[in-house]
C-alpha cells in the first residue's frame, strides 16, 4: 500500500518568523493567530511549503535528517509522522490521494 | 513659547477658559479645566512644553471638570472628558491630576493608531540605545525606569512605546513618570534631585505621584531612537539583579500580550515585533535592589542578538 502523501492547505497562509534558537513563529493570514513552532514543526512547514508535490513521511525524514544531528531514524520518523497528523487535525495539511 | 513662560493666572485662566493647547511630542491636546490641581500639576510637570497656538489643529480635546451634579460640591469628584464624552467614572477631586494622566494615557491607548502600541517604558542609554521595558502594571517597570532616568538615560516614555510598525523606530512621548506606593520613596531616597510632584493618596492605584520629565528628554522629543534591548523587569524583594536571555519567539508573544492594538495591524504587527525582537538583545529581569539594577543596565552589551 502506498504510504500517505502530504501538502499544506494553503502554502501562501503562513508567514514565518527567522528561525531562531529553540522556537520560532508563525503568523496565520487567515486566522490572524500566531503559533509558537518547534524546530521539527518548522523545518516539515519548510519542506512542504519547497516541494514540488506532495510529500510522503520518509520523503520529510529524509530532507530533515540533514538538519538534525545524531538522530535516531526511528524516533525521527515518528516524530514526523506525529507532526504531519497534528497539521492534518489543526487543518494546516491535508492527505492526498498518492 | 513655553509653558513656564506663562504667569500662574494666565496657566489658570486658559486653563478656565479657551483651554491651554500644549505640544506633548507627537501629540497636540487642548486642556481645558477650571480644577486647580490640574493647573498646579500641569505648571510644575509641563513646564518645558510648547505651548501652541489656540487654533491648532488638536489630537484630544480633553477636559478635567466636576460632574454636573451634587458632587460638584459635596465630596467633590472630577471626571475626565474627551471631546465630551467621560470614558471613566467620576473620580474624587485631589485625584484631579492624576485622572488628567490616566485620560491622555486612555486618548493615547484608544486612539493613536498610527504607531503599534506596547505597555511599555522606553528610555536611551547615552550611546544611543534604547530598551523597551515591557511589563504589567505592579512589576517596578516605573521605578526602573525612573532610576535609569535619574542617571542620565533619556526618557522617551514610561507607560507607551510607539513603534513605527514599518521603520520599526521609537517615537518618544516623554511626560510624567508615574511612581506608586512603595516606588516613590525608594524614588526619593534613590534620585533626591528628582523633581516629584504631590502625592495623590488612596486612589484605585493606591498613593500615586509623578516626576517631571528631565528638560533635556522633553527637548530631544523629537528624536526618535531604535531598540537595542526587550527587557520584561519583574520587581522581587531581595532578587540579585540578573538579566536572563529570553527567547526572541516568546518576546513576540510577550510584547503582543503588553500591546494595545497589535490584532488591529494584523501581518504587519507581526512583522514589526519579529522585526524588533530578531534586532535586540531580549531578557527577563528580576531585581531587588535600584542601583545595582542601574548599573546592570549601564552595561548591557550593545549589538547582542
């Protein structure tokens, strides 16, 4: 079965702060909410907003394994996959039919 | 014209009458008010302030007058007027000057927009540098910021900071410096030059009284400055004084959470305290004694992001 695929609803909605130490930010043009973001949640909004399709969860590890140093693939790729489904539910990402 | 360049009964006539239209930096306010207190408050704070001329174009026109009813002479009270509507209940009359403060800080708060507003003090070290101290009410932002003024900083204000949301500059509004309860003695043994006016006792504050603003802050309020440093102080008896770096994405929320009308600029507001935050040095404060928290600010490194 091929693995689900993901992409953000809208890429144009999310203006981000620099990537600063620890945190960074993202303002929501739709909302006017401000969200405080982790590093990994960061770098996912990145990778998805720079892909020219919709990405699956190995495909995310594998662009943000550069960025992580010691990192155990296991633990990274179950963090993404967290991730990815927190998007989904706050409605920040959607599934697409691979 | 100045003004001190005004006798005590001209102060109190154009006060009682046409109204006394000052220059209060970037604001313009015609005074009016028949109250002596605010003619006694207004003479020894405002002294250094231009007066403008009757017909100039106003921001607020602000009255200080009694109610129109029995407590215009039994247990006498005032009410604040702002192009003639009263934002606030009546207040006893010895509060009369501090209601004329509180007024212009809620014409300020409520209607100058054009600048992103934070609760904030804002003061210049003599190299240029300027810290937005940002703070609830209660946490010695005033007091820090009244010790710092004392020794040589400039004052640009003690209760807004107006930040062009593009340029990201300090616009300086430098008026009275509002002590409370405890702060104003730790003021009066810590700065003895400090010129402080009368003390208004049991208002909903508590005692309240003001310092002047230094002539040389009132002069240079047209010259606007940028912020080398975000500083949440928090007053705690017996704390040794310790800037902690804080993290520049909780400054944001920090300052947003101490601003007036960051929703109302939407992208913008975000953009300008990103701005600010990724340009300045951003700490936590504690401190419990003035002078060393004094001279922690006259170190503060410059240009540490």
């Amino acid at each position: 079965m091929a693995a689900d695929r993901y992409r953000l609803v809208d890429p144009d909605r999310w203006v981000l702060s620099p990537q600063w130490t620890d945190e960074s930010l993202a303002y929501d043009r739709a909302s006017a909410d401000t969200h405080v973001l982790s590093p990994i949640a960061r770098d996912i909004i990145e990778a998805l907003r720079s892909a020219e399709r919709a990405s699956s969860a190995q495909e995310l590890v594998q662009a943000l394994a550069a960025n992580v140093e010691d990192h155990d693939p296991a633990a990274l790729h179950a963090a993404v996959e967290a991730m990815l489904l927190e998007f989904v539910r706050l409605g920040l990402a959607e599934r697409t039919n691979p | 014209m100045k003004l001190s360049d005004l006798s005590e009964s001209s102060l109190r006539d154009r006060l009682a009458g046409e109204g006394l239209t000052l220059r209060i930096a970037p604001v313009a306010a015609r005074i009016r008010s028949e109250v002596p207190a605010v003619a006694e408050g207004l003479r020894l704070h405002y002294a250094d302030y231009e007066l403008l001329d009757g017909e100039a174009f106003c921001d607020f026109h602000i009255r200080i007058s009694p109610p129109a009813n029995l407590r215009r002479w039994f247990r006498r009270q005032v009410r604040f007027l702002h192009d003639g509507i009263s934002p606030f209940e009546p207040m006893p009359w010895e509060h009369a000057f501090p209601v004329f403060e509180w007024g212009l800080n809620w014409c300020m708060a409520n209607h100058f927009h054009q600048y992103l507003m934070i609760h904030a003090a804002v003061i210049e070290r003599a190299d240029g540098r300027a810290a937005i101290l940002a703070a609830p009410p209660g946490s010695g932002k005033s007091t820090l910021c009244a010790g710092l003024v004392a020794r040589g900083w400039r004052l640009l204000s003690d209760e807004l900071a107006l930040i062009d949301p593009r340029a990201l500059t300090l616009t300086p509004i430098p008026r009275p410096i509002s002590l409370k309860n405890e702060s104003i003695e730790v003021i009066r043994r810590f700065a003895p030059a400090a010129v402080l006016g009368s003390v208004s006792h049991d208002t909903h504050k508590g005692a309240v009284a003001h310092i002047k603003p230094p002539r040389e802050s009132v002069r240079r309020a047209a010259e606007k400055a940028r912020a080398a440093w975000i500083v949440f102080p928090r007053y705690q008896a017996g704390a040794p004084a310790e800037p902690k770096p804080f993290l520049k994405a909780r400054t944001v929320l920090r300052l947003a959470e101490n601003a007036f009308n960051y929703a109302a600029f939407g992208e913008t507001g975000f953009r300008a305290l990103v701005g600010l935050a990724d340009a300045c040095g951003c700490y936590e404060f504690s401190y419990g004694d003035l002078g060393e928290a004094v001279r922690v600010f006259d170190a503060l490194p410059a240009g540490e992001r």
